[in-house]
C-alpha cells in the first residue's frame, strides 16, 4: 500500500516557466512533508519542508503548497533553469526525527527542463 | 553544513559474499537510516536506529543486518550477497528533533 504517491513519473517543462510537481499522501498520520532533489549517481538532496500547521513555505524559487483536506501538496518551481533536471521526491513523515518509519518516499518525478 | 559520507561510491560482489556498507555523519545525529533505491519503486528503508546499538526494522530488512557501535557510524551488513540486492544504497542521519534527513553520496552495489 502506497502512502506516499507521485502519479506523474516524468514532466517536460520549458526553460523560466513554471514546474508544478503534485505529491498524494494517504496517511492522515503524517505531520510533516519534505521535497528532495536527486542527481542521478548522488544522494538526495534537501529542497524544502512543510508541517502540517502550515499550507504554504516559500524558499527562493520553491514553494510547497500543503492542502490537507485533499492530503495533496505540490511543489511549485519559478522560474524553471536547466540545473533544476532532476528527479524529485516526495517524503512525508508522521514526526520530527523520522522515528522507526523514516521518511516515505514517493516513487519521484523526472523533471526536464527544455532549452 | 552536515556532511554524511559512504565508504564506497561503486562495488561489485559475488553472489554469496558477505558485503559491509560503511556510513558515518560529523553531525552528531542520533538517528541514521539506510535505504534503497530501485527504478520505479523510489526509496524503501531498510534499517533504522536510533543509538548506539538500537535499531530497528524498516519496511524490508530482509537479507540485511546492520551494526551501530558508535554514533556517528551506521553500517549495513549483506550477509550473503544475491543478485536482487543489486541496488543504489543510501545513507542518511537526521537529528531527533528535526525533520530533514541527509543523505549521503550512495553507493551503487552490482552483485554479479
């Protein structure tokens, strides 16, 4: 059973445009939701995090937008560069420290930015 | 800024070899976790823990063991290595009280 879905495996996006990547949760448990970035052949990589208390966090050109009536957030990228192809995941975790569940990834995005 | 660091960036084993994964974190994190990572099935925790010598299971632990016995280190353990082990294996530790986890560089296992 999926808890954390990204239904989209693969988005094209032109270069200073918007990126829109969409993450589902199902686990009305889960206080806090982060985004990361990953290179192929490195380690995931940080981007931004929200809790539960909050629906929206801003950090230079990434938003995440949290609506958890619909147990839906999105991460919003502006302006698309071509540093930003990546595949991105989605993690959510029920508390701070991650505990014995860890963070739940979702299966990622790959995202293309076109010239 | 926190640094995790795996001991190896690319193995190749034999099917039956024991294989050691090394991960150490200069944070003094108290919780550490390994995952793996596969095409289309994202990231999947394998081990947990969360002291020295604590650990626990993650979702499929099986094959695997790992050992703590200092903070800063967390090593996962293949007793005997098998082809469907080969995978992109990540470290990453996280403070008690925070939410973001770092991740280490992975290191890519090719059992052959």
């Amino acid at each position: 059973d999926q808890q954390v879905k990204q239904n989209s495996p693969s988005l094209s996006v032109q270069e200073g445009r918007i990126s829109i990547l969409n993450c589902d949760y199902t686990n009305s448990m889960f206080d806090y939701f982060l985004w990361y970035k990953k290179y192929p052949a490195e380690g995931p990589t940080f981007l931004i995090s929200i809790s539960s208390i909050k629906d929206k966090n801003e950090d230079g050109r990434f938003t995440v937008f949290l609506n958890k009536s619909a147990k839906h957030l999105s991460l919003h990228i502006v302006p698309s560069q071509p540093g930003d192809s990546a595949v991105y995941f989605c993690a959510a975790s029920p508390r701070r420290g991650g505990g014995a569940d860890g963070l739940t990834f979702g299966k990622g995005t790959h995202l293309i930015i076109q010239p | 800024d926190v640094k995790v660091t795996q001991s190896s960036r690319y193995l190749v084993k034999r099917t039956g070899e024991k294989v050691f994964l090394e991960c150490v974190q200069d944070m003094d994190h108290e919780n550490m976790f390994w995952y793996r990572q596969d095409p289309g099935l994202g990231l999947r925790l394998i081990y947990f823990s969360y002291d020295v010598k604590m650990k626990e299971k993650g979702d499929i632990p099986e094959g695997y063991s790992v050992s703590r016995e200092k903070k800063e280190r967390f090593s996962l353990i293949l007793e005997s290595a098998s082809t469907n082990q080969t995978s992109m294996y990540l470290c990453a530790s996280i403070r008690y009280s925070n939410t973001e986890a770092f991740f280490g560089q992975g290191t890519r296992l090719t059992v052959v």
